[in-house]
C-alpha cells in the first residue's frame, strides 16, 4: 500500500514537470513568433540586418524576421518638421541678430537614412545652425529683414545638399522670428513713424488735389452745361425773332397788297380830299410855313373842271 501511494505521488509531480515543460515551450513559440513577425505600417519601413549585413528594406504589410538573426530598424517615410531654436549670428555688416526657423524633412531612401549618419536628426540639426549662420554671415542685417524667403530658398538648398547623401529630402525651411538688435528695433520703429506721417501727408495732399480736380471739373461741367443752355437760349431766341420778323413782313406784305388792292378802287377826287386833310393838319401847327405839293394845281383842276 506504502509503493502504490509512492507511485502515485511521483506520477503526479512527473505530470506537473510535464505540464509546466510544456508551458514554457508555449511561451518560448509565443516569443519567437511575436519577435519573428513584423506588421509594418504604409508610411513606415524595415531596415533589415541579417547577422550584421543589411539586406535592404522590408514593408509595408507583414514581415517575418528571423528572431537573434536579424535585426530591423523603423524608419518613418512620412514628412517631419523639426524646429530649429533662435541662434545668434552676425551679419555681414557686423549686427547681431536672433533667427529661428522650422525645416522639413522627408526620408526617400530608408536604408541611407541608417547606414550613412547615426544620428540623422541630431546631425542635420547641427548642419541647420551652422549653415543658418554661413547664410546670415554673407548678408546685409537690412537684406536679412527684408528678403526671408531668399534666406529660406539658400537655407534649404544648403540643407539638401547635405542630407541628399543621407538619402533625405529637405522640403521647405521658415523663418519663424527676426529679432535685430535693440538699437535696430527703435531705429526701425522711428523709420515706421516717420513712414507713416509721409503716408498720412501724401494721402491728405492727394485728399486735397483730388478734391480741387472734383471741383474744377465740376465748374468746368457747369460752365459748359451753362455755355450750352445759353447756345440753345440764343438759337431759340433767334429762331422766335425769325419767325416773328417773318410773321411781321408776311403782315406787312398781306397789308401792303390791301392797301394797294384798295388804292386800285380809290378815285383821284378821293385823293384830293386826302391831300387837302393832310394840310389841314399841316396848317393848324405852329409852324409859319405852308407847304404846297406840286400837285396841287392838277387837282384844283379837278374840281374847277366840274364847275
């Protein structure tokens, strides 16, 4: 009874080391799987070393390494900004000046990226401030408050250049912030000021001759507009005293033929009676002269013929 309790007891301990046995070969096929499949994002890839040989890039999708054997390294293909902190540096005409700039990045070859720099980032942000500082150095502090985007084109051109060997593009830099010396800054201030009162006085005197050219041309409008109705007053005026003369002359020439119609019927005793009135009047003025026609005798003849 004593041997089969003993056995029964050594059976279960040798299950218990089988189970936990078993366990472990679980865990260890749970790593090995877990360090021999890779999920890599679209944007990113594997560089893969293979006993310390690289073997190119892997992704996107699933990769299966070979786990102590290989060894892979990510390597982000997306676009990035990194920031460059103000630097100081001198200009060509010996001003200080504070910079800071956002440059942009993008790996296009991921194995260059590892294989020829150890440290991209921390490399190319030391390769941005020194050649911040060629840059700046080789220009006017007026050229560098003036033309930013001629120090961003020579800024990325410079950093291209550089990184194209590392197989990274640099896309685009910015300058952020200028900050020029103090005395610079009320030099400008004082330039603003004065800028804007030459603005203030040259917009008034435009102010001031518009207005006089608003009001001369419109006394000039008026004096036309008056010149014209004055024009079309007179020609009216003319044409009214036109057709009054004419209506008076055709008058004139309507009484004129019946006067001489009338005078066609008139006998010469008629004539006589009017001439005798005629003096009649003539003669009861003041006048001490008597006037005689020399008709008179030829119509005396009339009225002694008829005696």
């Amino acid at each position: 009874m004593f041997i089969t309790t003993l056995f029964q007891t050594g059976g279960t301990q040798w299950f218990s080391v089988l189970t936990c046995l078993i366990g472990f070969i679980v865990i260890l096929a749970v790593l090995f799987l877990a360090s021999a499949i890779r999920i890599v994002p679209e944007y990113q890839r594997l560089v893969v070393f293979r006993l310390g040989r690289c073997i190119g890039s892997r992704g996107p999708g699933i990769v299966l390494l070979i786990p102590v054997v290989d060894r892979a390294v990510r390597v982000d293909l997306r676009e990035q900004v990194r920031e460059i902190p103000h630097q100081t540096s001198i200009t060509k005409d010996n001003a200080p000046i504070s910079i800071d700039f956002l440059w942009y990045y993008k790996v296009l070859d991921p194995t260059e990226s590892v294989l020829q720099v150890g440290n991209f980032e921390a490399a190319a942000q030391g390769m941005a401030t020194t050649t911040l500082r060629a840059v700046i150095g080789g220009i006017m502090l007026d050229e560098v408050l003036s033309e930013r985007e001629h120090i961003n084109n020579m800024l990325r051109t410079r950093l291209d250049e550089v990184t194209e060997r590392w197989g990274v593009k640099v896309t685009n830099v910015e300058i952020r912030e200028i900050i020029p010396p103090r005395e610079v800054q009320e030099a400008m201030n004082r330039q603003m000021s004065a800028e804007r009162i030459r603005r203030a006085v040259v917009t008034e005197s435009t102010g001031t001759r518009e207005a006089a050219v608003n009001v001369a041309e419109g006394e000039k409008q008026a004096a036309i507009l008056r010149a014209e109705g004055e024009k079309r007053s007179a020609i009216l005026k003319a044409e009214g005293e036109k057709e009054a003369q004419l209506l008076r002359a055709q008058g004139f020439a309507a009484a004129l033929e019946k006067i001489f119609e009338i005078a066609q019927t008139v006998d010469q005793k008629t004539m006589t009676l009017q001439y005798f009135e005629t003096l009649k009047a003539l003669g009861s003025g003041a006048s001490t002269k008597f006037i005689f026609p020399m008709e008179f005798t030829s119509m005396m003849e009339n009225f002694l013929k008829k005696e």
